[in-house]
C-alpha cells in the first residue's frame, strides 16, 4: 500500500468515527407509522394542555370619573406540542399575547358588574366597545404590566405522559398573532417525546389531523381524565395574511382550546400550529400556521428538532445478492443502539493497525533494501518461492530472453545458481536467494 493509500485509508476512518459522536445523531431515525391509530398514540405523548392565568386591575369610567378596580382574573386555556426532548414546548402566539389578554380581562371585570347587580347585560355589552379603546389595565404597581401564570400538563392517563402534574412555563418567546402567531415555552424535563417538523408546507388536498383540547369537550367531561381530540381533514390551500404572513388554510375542524396545538401529516409531522377559525362560518374555513415558517423560527431559536418521519417504503423484490434492509419491526433504529460503539472501536483498531504499518513498513522497505545491497543481485526465474509463474520484468520489457546471452560467465569469477539463477561470487557455497548449494 503507498503512502498516499495510508494516509486516504487513515482520514476515512477519523471521518468514520467524527460522524458516529457528532452532535446530529442526538435523534435516532424514526420509524415509519403503520396506521391512524399508532400516529395517534404517538403524538399524544407530545401534546400538552396549557392554562394561561392573567391578573391585572382595570381603570374603569364612574359617573365620579376613573377608579381603578380591584384585581381581576383571567383564565385561558390552550394547546401546545413537546419540539424537544428536555422540555421546549410550541403554542399560539395569541395564547400568550399581553394585548389579547387585555381584552379579556376587561370583559371578566363588566361580567363581575353584571353578576354583582351593578351593571346590566345590556349596559355591559354597550359599554365594551369604548372600555377597549380607552380603559387602562395594569399591573399591582403603577405602569407595571399584568401579572401572567402559565402552567402545561399531560393526561396522566397518556402512555408516556412527563408531566402528569401541572408545572410552572417560562415563555421564551413569542410572535403575536398578525406576525405568525406562535409562542415557545421552557419546562423542566429530560425525557420527553418531541414532535418533528415537515420539512415542506403541504399540498392542496393532503390529509391531515388537528390535535387538541377543545374548551367545549373540556367542560362536560371529567377534567382530571380528559384526553386530546384529534380532527381529521385536509390542506386547502396556502394563503398569505394582509400582514404579509404565509398560513395555510385547513378543512379540519377547530374549536377554542385547540389552540397551538399541532396540525401533523399521516406521518406525525407538524404541519402547523392551529391559529384560528373564520366567525360566524358554518364551514371548516380554519387557518394553521405556515410549516416553513415554523421550522426556520425554531432553529433560530438554536433548537435541534426531531428529524421527520418518512412514509412507509414498499417492500423491493428480492434480488440475488441484495443485504437485508430496516423493517418497521426494526424499531426506531436502523441499527442496534451497540452497533455505534461496535465499529467506532473496529474503527480505532483500524486506525491504529494502519498507523502502526505505516511506521513499520519504512523500517521493514529498510531493511530489505540494506540485505538488498549486501547480497549479490541475480534475476528470479519463474518458479522460484514466493515469486510465482512470472516472467521478469526486464523480458516483458526488452523482448529479450533471460539472462541475457553474454552474462552467463561475467567477469571476476562469478557464476550463477543452477536452480534460481541468482549470481554468484567467487567461492560461494550457498546460493544466497533460494539456499541452494551452489555447483
């Protein structure tokens, strides 16, 4: 082998091994899903219930002029999906929106006077118009926002549920509502089951399934077991928003509570996240966010995400000769979870063995050249040991026959060895090249 064969083998095999430990293979390579029922199960371990409390005081109008109120509460209920295993969870922008939740709490503080007797139905349905435009509604200090709570949980009854208990988010970020509505959360966990994203935005007409929890089932169920509902239609097409925000308008059903949760493939890929619903529309006219736009906002944000699932691969013929490949009975990885390890150190014994010939074999290339110089040089016959049927290379070169005539008695003595025609000094005894007694 040459050095320059070395040296390829050699920065092959580190390659290898970079590839095997590089910070990309934190995912394994999903599976394929074979059914409806196996992807909702799936995604149901990602999807999370989310409650949005707000608590703020509303400067309110008085025949005696603007008097603030006493605390008012708000609370909102939403959906959100696991993007990645140690707890980085995705919602809608509006869930978390400060102004939105203004509104709301600005209509909790007219409902209060209605039910205290202070106010009317009527005179509070008149008076919200103006009381959005021009109350104020802050925090306990002055000029102090309002105090915002969030807290996720799962269905303790979901397989593969990490927060059966209601935990406290932190709201990394967000974009409100006109600018793509989407908002992402922060809890503490470390084995949780993300969701992937598609890689592109779907087609007119691909099925799909919205993932939520509705506010309307939530509140004729038993709270402490209900579960996520998943609504199944498909793309209708993709829009743009008069903020110039692409959205891609769906056909499955949404409800309020459903909000940020995911819209996903038959694969389990997000699609989006659900946004909104047009009022007063008899129709499923209901609006996701874009899929591209969701990915390349996440990995802004520097989040490894989930690779996206593949559909089902057709079986191939056999052929004669082809290796075996995966199976959807494989699990989720292409190779056993020792396989890694198994050739990193095939890899390193590889390395070092290459390493090791090509430090001994100048030695050895030495060597043979030294005894080279010392012995008497002499033509090797076909035939010889170790040579085999070959004929040298100086008669495949010159046509000549070997040796060539006139060198059978060359001068100073010397004769050649009978049986591998090796020249042969004076006096010799031993032919130095196949140890025959020299005649």
């Amino acid at each position: 082998m040459s050095k320059r064969w070395r040296i390829g083998v050699l920065t092959l095999l580190l390659v290898v091994i970079a590839q095997l430990f590089a910070p990309t293979a934190a995912f394994a390579q999903p599976r394929a899903l074979s059914s409806p029922e196996e992807l909702n199960a799936m995604v149901e371990k990602s999807i999370v219930q989310i409650t949005i409390g707000w608590a703020g005081y509303v400067l309110y109008s008085t025949a005696e002029g603007y008097v603030w109120s006493d605390e008012v509460q708000y609370y909102g209920s939403c959906s959100g999906f696991l993007v990645t295993p140690t707890g980085h969870i995705v919602t809608a922008g509006h869930c978390v929106q400060p102004d939105r939740a203004r509104a709301h709490v600005i209509a909790a503080f007219l409902d209060q006077q209605v039910a205290e007797g202070l106010l009317t139905a009527a005179d509070a349905q008149a008076l919200l118009p103006d009381a959005l435009v021009n109350w104020k509604v802050e925090g306990p200090t002055d000029g102090a926002p309002m105090t915002r709570v969030i807290q996720v949980v799962q269905p303790g009854a979901v397989d593969g549920a990490v927060l059966e208990d209601p935990v406290a988010a932190q709201l990394v970020d967000f974009r409100p509502s006109a600018e793509g509505d989407v908002a992402l959360l922060k809890v503490e966990v470390t084995d949780a089951v993300p969701l992937p994203i598609a890689d592109d935005d779907p087609k007119s007409g691909t099925a799909l399934t919205a993932v939520g929890f509705p506010a309307s089932v939530d509140g004729v169920v038993d709270g402490t077991l209900v579960r996520a509902s998943f609504k199944t239609g498909t793309a209708s097409s993709a829009q743009v928003s008069p903020e110039g925000v692409p959205q891609i308008e769906v056909n499955a059903d949404l409800s309020g509570g459903m909000s940020g949760g995911p819209t996903v493939d038959a694969e389990g890929n997000v699609l989006g996240v659900n946004s909104f619903k047009i009022s007063g529309e008899e129709q499923a006219f209901n609006f996701i966010t874009d899929t591209t736009d969701l990915r390349d906002w996440l990995r802004a944000k520097g989040l490894q995400l989930a690779p996206p699932r593949s559909a089902p691969q057709t079986e191939p013929t056999a052929t004669v000769g082809a290796l075996p490949g995966p199976s959807a009975g494989d699990g989720d990885r292409w190779l056993p979870g020792w396989a890694p390890i198994v050739i990193a150190v095939g890899a390193f014994i590889g390395v070092a063995t290459i390493t090791g010939f090509a430090l001994i074999r100048p030695k050895r290339q030495r060597s043979e050249q030294a005894r080279a110089a010392a012995a008497p040089a002499g033509p090797h016959w076909p035939g010889h040991p170790g040579t085999g049927a070959w004929a040298p290379a100086h008669a495949a070169t010159t046509g000549q026959s070997w040796p060539p005539a006139g060198d059978r008695h060359p001068a100073g003595g010397r004769t050649h060895c009978t049986t591998c025609g090796a020249v042969l000094g004076p006096d010799v005894r031993f032919c130095g090249s196949c140890g025959t007694p020299a005649r």
